[in-house]
C-alpha cells in the first residue's frame, strides 16, 4: 500500500475501526460493515431504524471515519451492504 494509504489504516486500526486487506485490492484496503462494533463506524441499513439521515437517507458512514480519510487523501465507497473500500481522492 502506499503511505497515505498505510497511515489511514494503521490510525483507524489503532481506533477500533474494523478495517482489513484483500489479495484482490491490490494497495488498497477495506473497512468491515458486518464485525460486531461496525455499526460505530459504517451501516449500509441505518435507514430502517431512523438513527441517522443523510443526504441520501440510506446509509451510515461515520464522520469520524471520513474525516481520517481525507485527512490522509483518501474516501471510501460501498462495495456492498457488507464493507466499504478506500480510494485515493
């Protein structure tokens, strides 16, 4: 992985962020959205209990999370309902 991406991972790792590696993302890395204390960080299903709206009013993605993210160069999509991968900005 490259720095920006290292620094992220190992300061989201190091505060209980659920991330992790994948042979087939190459450089990159992803973050859980289904160990037991993902919902703190990410929740594809926020929505249907009404503990968060945003813009789109579908989906959790902590702010905490995204704030380390841009701070190194780095944002975050939804593969799938179940994690989210880091992209370079």
């Amino acid at each position: 992985m490259k720095r920006a991406f290292i620094k992220a991972f190992n300061e989201l790792k190091k505060l209980g962020c659920p991330v992790f590696e994948r042979s087939d993302y190459e450089g990159r890395f992803l973050i859980s959205a289904e160990d037991p204390e993902s919902y703190k960080w990410a929740d594809y299903y926020a929505y249907a209990d009404g503990r968060w709206k945003g813009e789109n009013h579908t989906v959790f993605i902590s702010p905490k999370l995204e704030a380390v993210l841009k701070k190194h160069g780095l944002y975050c999509e939804w593969e799938n309902a179940g994690c989210l991968i880091v992209f370079e900005a």
